[in-house]
C-alpha cells in the first residue's frame, strides 16, 4: 500500500493504494498526473516504532495479567508473578524488541 499524490488542475489529493489502481481510476489522459508520496523512515525511525509497539504488547500483558496476580490461591500464582517480573524488566534487556517474554 502506498499513498499516491493525484494532481489535476493544481488541485492535490492523496489516496492510500496502488499506482496501478490510482492511474486506473484517475487516468492520466483526463489530465491526471500520480506521484508515489510514501513516507520512509529512517532505521532510527523503523526501531522506535518497534520498540513503541513492543512497550505496548507489554502493556497489554501486564494489564491482562493484573487480575490473577491478585487472587492468592490462583494454580499459576507463581508463574504469573515470575513473568510480570519479565515483563517489567524486558525494556532493559538486550533481547528488547526482539524476543518477548513468555508465561
């Protein structure tokens, strides 16, 4: 998926698609002109986009988890508060984003 800039007349418009499909609904013999506008991002970029998606997964785990590891006699009681620790210090770690921690 791309975003194509379609100009006609001065007048921009960007769509989210193929050129294929934006030089077919917008033909260039009516006028139209297509440049592939899609952004790129720099490693930097594409890492903390990573890591940002990571810190969320993690998030989401720790929120899930949050309810059993109140309830005293839960069977997995101790697995759940070993990987809440995981979770926790995974950031730190120097398999962050990569591996994530399992229950």
């Amino acid at each position: 998926m791309a975003d194509i800039k379609i100009t006609k007349d001065g007048v921009s418009n960007t769509i989210s698609g193929s050129m294929a499909f934006a030089q077919e609904a917008y033909p260039t013999s009516e006028g139209y002109s297509h440049e592939d506008v899609t952004p790129t991002l720099t490693s930097e970029e594409v890492t903390e986009e990573k890591e940002l998606q990571a810190r969320n997964w993690r998030d989401s785990e720790l929120y899930r988890t949050d309810s059993l590891s109140l309830l005293t006699d839960h069977p997995k009681k101790t697995e759940i508060a070993a990987y809440r620790v995981k979770l926790r210090d995974w950031p730190s770690t120097s398999d962050f984003p990569d591996t994530r921690p399992t229950l």
